[in-house]
C-alpha cells in the first residue's frame, strides 16, 4: 500500500513539475515576442562595443532595413539613427465583426 501511494505522490509532482515547467517556457516566449529597448539591441548586437552597429552585427528584420535607417550612409546605426527611424507597426486587432 506504501509503494502505490509513493508512485502516485511522485507522478502527481512529476506532473506539477511539468505544468511549473511548461508555465515558465510560455511566459519566456511572451517576454521574446517583445521588441528589445534601444539599450538591450546594443548590449546583444554590438559585438565591438564600438557604440554602433555594423550591417555584420545586425540579425533578424533590422539586417533587411540596414540602409533605410542608415541615414548618414555610413555603414553603421547608431542610437540616434535608430530612435528616429519609424515604428514598424505592429499587428492589428482582428475585427470580431465579420
């Protein structure tokens, strides 16, 4: 009787674990859908420390914008081009309507 209760208290924290675990995980992807701040951007990407950011240092959709935020066209972004450059937009809410 001692070990069927044992096995049931370890699969009911096993099954806790796992629903802490997957909690986690998901708030995790919650906090990366976010857009970084201008200083997390430059703490991840700028590799040099140089305080602007070369095309090489640039992942993801801001490596396909380089040249429309590089305004002074000299191969690097730098914090002031990157506050004046627009927002890209963000997704609409979907109209419950139709």
């Amino acid at each position: 009787m001692k070990r069927n209760k044992l096995k049931y208290f370890t699969i009911v924290a096993l099954m806790l674990a796992t629903a802490m675990a997957h909690a986690q995980s998901t708030e995790g992807e919650r906090q990366n859908n976010r857009r970084p701040s201008l200083d997390q951007l430059f703490a991840d990407l700028d590799e040099n420390e140089d305080g602007k950011l070369s095309k090489a240092e640039i992942k993801g959709p801001l490596k396909r914008d380089f040249d429309k935020f590089d305004t002074d066209e000299d191969g690097y972004l730098t914090r002031e081009e990157l506050k004046k450059a627009p927002k890209p937009e963000g997704r609409r809410p979907r109209n419950r309507d139709n």
